[in-house]
C-alpha cells in the first residue's frame, strides 16, 4: 500500500470522504515527517501542530454522527494539510514575513487567501520559509534555516516561495499556497521540480492589506500536478468585498479543475529563449528543456512559432523602480531597522529616493509596456519559454552581503524570464518537465492569455498526460 504522502491532494481529499483515511491521521502523519525532514530542506519558519490537530479533528467531527455532511457535500480538498507563505497573515500565528524585524509579529487577522484555505476545511500545518519581505529569488532569511530543494541538499530550493516548494517537494504537504510578485512561485516550483501557476492580476483577493499599488504580486499554488493546483486555484480564487479590481469569474459550474479534464485542441503557441531583463547565459540544460517542450507541443498538434521577445528594453528600468518602491513599503517596526539584510536596505533605500511623481510616472509607463506587450502576444493562446536560465545553484551562490547591487544582478541573471508575466497580469506557470543528468530539475514556462487560466491549466494537463513527471521524487521522499 502506497504511504499517505504518495497520495496527491486530490487522491487524499477522496480518501477523507469515502472514510478511508482521516484528516487526523493525514495530520500525524505529515507533522511526523516534518519533526524527521524540515528542517533539511528548510520548509517551515513556524510548524503549528497542536492547532493543525485540532482543526484536523473539527473536520472530523464533519464527516462522522447524526449531522454528517454527505461526500458530495464536502469541497474535493476537504481535510487535506496544506501550509501558508510566512508573507500571509495569519490570525493567531506569528508570522514574520522572513525578516528579524518581525519575528515575533503576530497578526490579529487572516489575509483573504488564508481564509479561503479555512473555508474549504483545508488544515495549515503551519507558516512556510520566505526570504525578507519575499524580495530575493533565493530563501535564505535570518529567521530559519534556508530552503532546499530535496533534490539536492547543498542547493538553493528558490524564492520566495521557497520553503512552500520544499514542503511539497518533500512529501511535507500534498500542496501549499505561495505568491508570486516575479517569479516567487515559478522559480521556487522549478528548482523543486513542481507544478507552480502565477495566477491572472486580480484573480485571487490581495485583502485586506492590499499592500501592492503596483498590481505585480499575486497569491498561488504550488503542487505536484496540475490537478492538484487546479483544485487549490478554486480554492484561493475569487474577489472579496472591496477588492479594486478582479479577473472575471468562470462561468457557473465550471471549475478551474474541471477545465484540466478537457483537451485544450490546437493552439498557436509563440516562443522565445533570449532572455527578458538581463543578458545572461542560458545553461545548456535550461536550453535542452525549454527545446523538448517545444517538440512535444508539437507532437501534441500544436503550432509553434518563434518571435522576439515582446517587452521593450527599457521596461527593465521601470519594473526595478517599481520593485524598490515595494520593497521601500515593507512593514518594518520603528527601531528594528538595523535588523534588515544589507540587500533589503539597499533596495528600500533607492525605493525612497523616488519621489511620488516618479513613482505614478513608472506605474503609467508600465502599464504601457504591457499594453504593447499583450497587444504583440494577443495572436497567440500560450507563450512558451524557459522559466530560468540556470538549474539549481548552491545554497548562498547568489547572495552578497556585502554587495547588495552585484546580490540583485545575480538575481536577474539567474531569473530573466519569470517577471515579463507579473508586468503583464498573464497567467503563467512552470512545468517541471526535465531533470538534469545529475538529477537536479529544470522547468519549462507557460503563459496563457489575461485571465485565462482555464484554458492554460488544460494546456498543462495534456502536457502532463503526454509526459507525466508525478513518480519523479528526491531521495528523502
């Protein structure tokens, strides 16, 4: 019999309504494997068992006595452990937002997202790593160990959804909920060989903090199949009241996981390797990859086509001084500054000297960027590149204390690719379709068309049945 963390989401949350397995068990037996391997892979910041056990047994008591709720009655994830970002609010949970500055914060509310999770009878385990105010594409904060992907112990697990990417990756939690402001759930879901899916601008309620004017960041899942996140996505998505703006809902009775069970038919799919905001070297491997899927696209009756990339040079400058200004944001307690890592000084630093004028001035000149942008991509159902220009590097090979400028230059050569979608508001996902000969795992990108995530996850499903990735595991498995 195959062990409980061998089952994907989906298959567990069945096996919680036909009383096969209980959410209680499901509970003790991931807490288990979290107290033997998490600190391995750097998964979690705070592990918050006795109330996972308590929500687990809450779910219990739906599923047994007089007033039972019926299998049919039940949400598909109903029961199933999961875990939140350690950027989310978390009524009653610390969370620290991946800085010293904040390691004993602990919020009186829940963000949108988290309560979502709640409602669906998700149970969290707890509060997943994320590197200081979830800025570098590496997970290496001051408050917990740093996130690994279990491929490879001695290599970086990605940013900043690292610790989430590692939970899942190491059989820690079937899936967790990530965010993803420039490639923090695709980056993270391709150095720990996941499925991870950037969600349409709008589509997942930011509330109710609504912390980013800029309308780059985004909550997510990440997942060992496309199904698995399909069914987190009709979890998470949906505006709450107040929201400023939202992606349109899906027609009535359908579901982002019921589109995975429908062929996608032939798409004209555009492509492009030259990399968007750095001139890096594309690692040969990244190359290999983002090739192969080009071959089984085209094996699938798809069109591919090959164009320039689509976002002008300058756009680079604009997202930068967007990005700092964000950064510049970050709730940092009065008399705690000292405790900032030398790349958040840095960049909250040149986000200041940004006066208001330039700062409406660059979010206008970006929203023009993704006009143009969108309008040259609009032929096209999916765009297909690779999702980074480099398999996992060592654990502190892009950090650089000591030089906050050469740390973010690092950083946009290793991640050329990711935030062009975050610019855009298009959905975008990796797919975790090679692995290395030394066994480390490579994705490859896709993005669909604004808020189209229905179609994209049909998209991703055939590409899994074509080529599926789900028995590929890390030995700690």
């Amino acid at each position: 019999m195959a062990a409980l963390h061998d089952l994907t989401a989906l298959e567990q949350g069945a096996a919680i309504r036909n009383h096969e397995v209980s959410p209680v068990e499901l509970v003790e037996h991931y807490l288990a494997r979290i107290d033997r391997i998490g600190d391995d892979v750097g998964a979690f910041v705070t592990v918050t068992g006795e109330l996972a056990l308590h929500q687990a047994r809450l779910a219990e008591s739906r599923l047994s006595g007089p007033d039972a709720a019926g299998p049919e009655s039940l949400p598909v994830l109903f029961g199933v452990p999961t875990a939140v970002k350690d950027l989310n609010q978390t009524a009653g949970v610390r969370t620290t937002f991946g800085s010293a500055t904040s390691a004993e914060f602990v919020p009186d509310v829940s963000d949108e997202v988290v309560l979502r999770l709640e409602a669906a009878g998700m149970v969290s385990l707890g509060k997943t790593n994320a590197p200081e105010f979830g800025s570098p594409c590496y997970t290496e904060p001051d408050v917990a160990p740093p996130a690994r992907t279990p491929f490879d112990l001695e290599r970086m697990a990605g940013g900043s959804s690292g610790g989430a990417a590692a939970a899942v990756a190491a059989g820690l939690v079937p899936a967790a909920q990530g965010s993803d402001g420039g490639g923090s759930i695709r980056i993270p879901a391709s150095c720990c060989g996941l499925f991870g899916l950037k969600p349409s601008r709008g589509r997942i309620s930011a509330g109710p903090v609504y912390g980013d004017p800029v309308g780059l960041g985004t909550s997510g899942p990440l997942a060992r199949t496309v199904r698995d996140a399909a069914a987190m996505l009709d979890v998470m998505a949906g505006p709450a009241v107040g929201d400023p703006y939202w992606a349109p809902p899906l027609p009535d009775g359908e579901t982002f996981l019921g589109w995975c069970d429908r062929e996608p038919g032939p798409l004209r799919v555009a492509r492009f390797s030259t990399p968007v905001i750095a001139a890096a070297d594309l690692d040969p491997e990244c190359l290999r990859a983002y090739d192969d899927a080009t071959r089984l696209l085209l094996g699938l009756g798809h069109d591919v086509e090959e164009i320039d990339v689509p976002i002008a040079p300058e756009a680079v400058t604009t997202f930068e001084t967007c990005w700092s200004v964000l950064t510049a944001l970050a709730p940092v307690p009065a008399g705690t500054e000292h405790l900032l890592r030398p790349l958040t000084r840095w960049l909250q630093e040149r986000g200041r000297a940004v006066s208001g004028p330039e700062f409406g001035l660059a979010v206008g000149e970006m929203r023009r960027v993704a006009a143009q942008a969108l309008a040259r991509l609009a032929p096209y159902d999916a765009v297909l590149t690779p999702t980074l220009a480099q398999p996992p590097l060592k654990v502190g090979e892009i950090r650089d204390d000591a030089d906050p400028l050469r740390d973010f230059e690092n950083q946009k050569r290793f991640t050329p690719y990711t935030s062009a979608w975050n610019l855009t508001g298009m959905p975008a996902a990796s797919l975790p379709l090679h692995m290395t000969p030394d066994g480390l795992p490579v994705g490859v990108m896709l993005a669909g068309r604004p808020a189209q995530e229905h179609r994209l996850l049909s998209l991703c499903a055939q590409v899994e049945a074509a080529a599926p990735w789900h028995d590929r595991r890390p030995a700690c498995w």
